[in-house]
C-alpha cells in the first residue's frame, strides 16, 4: 500500500538499512518527516517500526520525559524514533541528533517527525549532514486518499510486526 508514497517507504528502508551500518562501517544517521499535523507522519513511523516489533512497545515522544531511556538502553541496533518533534526544546533536539550521530555504542539509523526540521529550528548547519529531512505529508497531498492509505497502513502495522528482529 505504502508504494505509491516514497517518504513513507523511505522510513521503512531506512529502518531496515540499521542491520547494514557495522556492515558498511558507516555512521549512524537520522531521518525526519516534517509535515504539516495529521498528515500521516505518525503512521510513516509505525510502518518504520513494525519491521522490529509492535510500534507502540518502540515509541517514543518528545514529551515523555526520560522514560524512552530505559526503553533506549534496551534496543541494540533497533532504530530509534521520536514522534511530536515540536515539543523538543532546541536543546534536546541537537543533544539527541548528536549524541546519536558516530555513537559507539550501537549502530542503528534514528527517526524523528514534527512540523518544522531539526536543521531549521536549532540552526546548526551540522544537523543537515546527520539528519535527512523529508518535507511533506509521508502518504501524500490527497488528503482523502492518503487518510485511507494510511489507514491501511495502520491496520497492517498492527497486526504484522516484528518479523525482521525474529530473525536477527
């Protein structure tokens, strides 16, 4: 379903691509999806995520405090993510890209969403090397058809989880 909308399947890819980064001895990096509210950002996240396990055991928000640490620890090389990127002060923003950026470690690739990109809100120009920002709603500018795709998503997502880190 997701097919026809490349920023939604670039978040899947980019999850997937975590197994390579020791493989490659390549960098952690960082994907944001910057969207206007409910178009779908959330749902790209969850298709990202169901690769590894149930969304909701791997999600994490802004706001939450310092629960998703514990959460972190956990992991390994299962991507981390960040949803509700506009409740972030500047500060934790540029912490969590760079902390997560050359970490030792663990390799794993990371993602945040929000309405406005990491870059432009703490404006450090080293944020744009760490962190792809795709710009616009993840299932597209049709609204009706990409609720319903999203949706679908969603359904899926919820249902079909964890078969990548089954096999690792």
């Amino acid at each position: 379903v997701a097919a026809d909308y490349p920023h939604a399947y670039s978040a899947l890819y980019t999850s997937i691509a975590s197994l390579l980064l020791p493989i490659l001895e390549v960098d952690n990096f960082g994907m944001e999806l910057c969207s206007m509210t409910s178009t779908g950002k959330t749902t790209a996240l969850h298709l990202a995520m169901s690769a590894w396990g149930d969304y909701y055991d791997l999600y994490s928000c802004w706001g939450d405090g310092a629960s998703h640490l514990y959460k972190e620890s956990c992991q390994g090389s299962v991507p981390r993510t960040r949803d509700e990127a506009q409740l972030a002060t500047t500060k934790s923003l540029k912490n969590w890209v760079y902390s997560r950026f050359g970490s030792s470690r663990w390799r794993s690739t990371f993602f945040s969403a929000g309405e406005t990109p990491a870059g432009d809100r703490t404006k450090m120009p080293g944020i744009y090397a760490r962190v792809v920002s795709l710009r616009g709603p993840p299932f597209g500018h049709d609204t009706a058809r990409g609720g319903e795709a999203a949706e679908e998503v969603n359904q899926i997502c919820r249902y079909h989880y964890g078969h990548l880190s089954v096999r690792m």
